[in-house]
C-alpha cells in the first residue's frame, strides 16, 4: 500500500472514533441534578406581646348624699303664763312671758285686724318691707259689742308664727299665733327697752277706756 492511501486509511479511522466518542456523549445517561428546594423560612416566634391588663379603676363607694334634714318645729319650753300689769304714759297694759310652744287663742267672737310693722331709721312703718329688719305683727281682735282686743308678740317667723289672717271671723278659744321664740315683743324695740315681755297686750272698751286684759289672756 503507498504512503498515500496509508495516511487516508488512519484519517478515516480517526474520523470514526471521533463520531462514536461524540455519539456516546450525546445518546448517554444524564443525571439531572438534585432538584433546588427553595428554603422554607425559618417561623420566627411572634414575641409575646407585652399586653398590659390594666386593673379596672376602683370605683369609689357611691357618696351619701346629705340629707336635709327639715327644720325642726320649734322646741318647747313651756313656762305657766305670768300676766304681768304694765304702765306707759299713763295706759294700762298687760305683759305676758310664756316661754316657747304655747299657742295664743282669741278672747271673744270677732274680727281679725293684723298689721306688721318696723322701725326703720327710728320710725315706726307700716308696709316699709325694709331688708334685714324685724317685722312685728299686732294681732287684734275686734268683737261686736266695741272692745278690743291687741296683742303685740315678738318678730315674725323668728319669735311668732301667725295663724289666721285679716278680717277672719273668729270665736273664743279660736288660734290666733303661736310664740315660737323667746325674743322680746316689739314694744322692746319700739317704746321700752327695758321691759322682757315676749307679748304685750292692751284691751280697750267701747268708749277707748283701759280695761285689764289678764283675765282673758288664754293659751294651749
């Protein structure tokens, strides 16, 4: 064999062994490669949330309302009725001290007079309604046959609680007032500062003669 065909032979075999290694790669078993897991992520522990539980506000025990207690009726300090007979400028009159609680009746059948009086800036005035200033009520009884009757008790509401009104016709033994204080009665502010009577009291006739009251003062 010359020298040329030699050399094509070995190319040729060359070539051969060259398309069966390339064969056998292509046509080969493949390992597929582990498949990639994509990492679960680790569960992070939520923290333990600090909840702060707050006690609930003490509730304080419902306050006690005060209670008014309503004015208290006036105490009773009962002395016997002490008639007492009293001058002034030349009239006759009668005081009477008698504690607190008694309530004064009338003497007769008649007709109720009233009026209040104060002594504002020395006089002595009806209707005058002046602030801060005792009110004294004179409570008269007029009977048919003339006489007349006029009790001058203590301030109104502090000391005498009037219970009847104007032109009210009354009998004997009827509630005139009733002394609920132990303050003087308006002739101690008006005309004598030196007397104490709670109550003074005139009665006068038919022709305006003095006649002596005492006997006719009554009380419950």
């Amino acid at each position: 064999m010359s020298e040329r065909a030699d050399v094509a032979l070995h190319a040729a075999a060359v070539t051969i062994i060259l398309a069966v290694a390339v064969y056998g790669l292509a046509t080969g078993t493949r390992v597929a490669p582990p498949p990639t897991q994509t990492p679960t992520p680790a569960l992070s522990a939520s923290p333990s949330a600090s909840v702060a539980v707050s006690s609930p506000p003490s509730v304080p025990p419902a306050a006690t309302a005060p209670i008014a207690s309503a004015s208290p009726s006036p105490s009773s300090s009962r002395r016997p009725i002490t008639p007492s007979a009293y001058a002034f400028n030349g009239h006759s009159y009668t005081g009477v001290s008698l504690g607190r609680g008694w309530t004064v009746t009338a003497p007769f059948d008649g007709t109720v007079e009233l009026h209040v009086y104060q002594l504002v800036g020395g006089e002595i005035r009806e209707f005058a309604n002046a602030s801060g200033v005792p009110a004294y009520p004179y409570v008269i009884v007029n009977a048919a046959d003339g006489r007349k009757m006029i009790y001058r008790p203590g301030a109104v509401d502090s000391d005498t609680h009037v219970l009847v009104s104007a032109d009210r016709k009354v009998r004997a033994g009827d509630d005139l007032f009733t002394v609920v204080g132990a303050g003087p009665s308006s002739w101690h502010d008006f005309y004598d500062q030196s007397i104490s009577f709670q109550i003074v009291v005139s009665l006068s006739t038919a022709a305006g003669a003095d006649a002596d009251a005492s006997a006719l003062i009554k009380a419950h």
